[in-house]
C-alpha cells in the first residue's frame, strides 16, 4: 500500500511538473555585466566600468537576437547603451522595453528612472557645451532672428 501511494505521489508530481525554462546564459550574462560596470562606476573605475558595459552591450546583443521576448533585458539594453554613451540605441531599447515590460509596473518604473535619469545627464552636457560655447562665439547684435527682426531693431 506504501508503494502504491508513494509512486502515485511521484506520478503526481512527474505529471504536474512544468519544466523550469532558464534565461538565456547571453541575456543573465549581459544583466550581470551591467550590475558588475555599475559597481566599478560607484567606486570611481571609469576605464573598467566602461569596458564591462561594452561587454554588456555585446551579450546582451546575442541575447536579444536569440531571445527577444527576454523583455528585462531590453531595459538593460538602454541601461548599457547609455553607459557607452550611444543614446539612440539606448533610446531604441527603452522603447521596446517599454512596450514589453508594460505588465510589470516595478520593472517598467526601473526602465522610465533609468531612461530620465540619462537624458536629464544628456540634456545637462549638452546646456554645459552650449554655454561653454557661447564664450567663444561673438555676440552679433545686428543678425536677424527668427522673425527677420534685428536685436537692434527689436529695442527700439
């Protein structure tokens, strides 16, 4: 009687049992990349930190060709790209990690503080090299503007 329940129990559970499917080792090995760069960013390691998150990019490249549904990873796609400084990858990323990840509220709001966070940096450069330019560059008070009026004629 012992050993026909027992191997019900282990038909049961044979039977029930769905296969755990595991991440692609590309998309894991490129998430880690990612976390691993960060860390070397936090302790002041630029040169490394930027060599791991070009591994990154590299993995999780492959990932994405051979797991696209791997919706995580588009969001550390754009987290990489961003780190090698490639914002209109990383742009494309988010953007299909949005629309992947629209599901999952924790990982979505991971992708969209991420996202922010590296175009306010963006935006923050490109206002420091706009006004590190203006010194070097004359100011012409008779060029026209945008209506076809001067700046001196625009005073009087």
């Amino acid at each position: 009687m012992n050993r026909r329940i027992l191997g019900l129990a282990v038909l049961g559970l044979v039977l029930g049992s769905s296969v755990a499917l595991a991440r692609n080792f590309h998309c894991a090995g490129g998430i880690q990349y990612v976390i691993q760069g960060t860390k070397e960013k936090d302790k002041g390691n630029f040169d490394d930190a930027h060599r791991i998150f070009g591994k990154a990019v590299a993995q999780l490249t492959q990932c994405l060709k051979e797991d696209p549904n791997d919706s995580e990873s588009w969001s550390y796609m754009g987290w990489a790209y961003c780190e090698v400084d490639s914002p209109a990858q990383a742009h494309d990323a988010f953007t299909e990690g949005r629309k992947r990840l629209a599901a999952e509220p924790k990982k979505i709001d991971l992708l969209n503080n991420n996202w922010k966070a590296y175009w306010v940096q963006y935006y923050n450069q490109g206002l420091a090299h706009y006004n590190e330019a203006k010194g070097f560059v004359p100011a012409i008070e008779g060029l026209p503007n945008a209506t076809g009026a001067s700046a001196d004629s625009a005073r009087a």
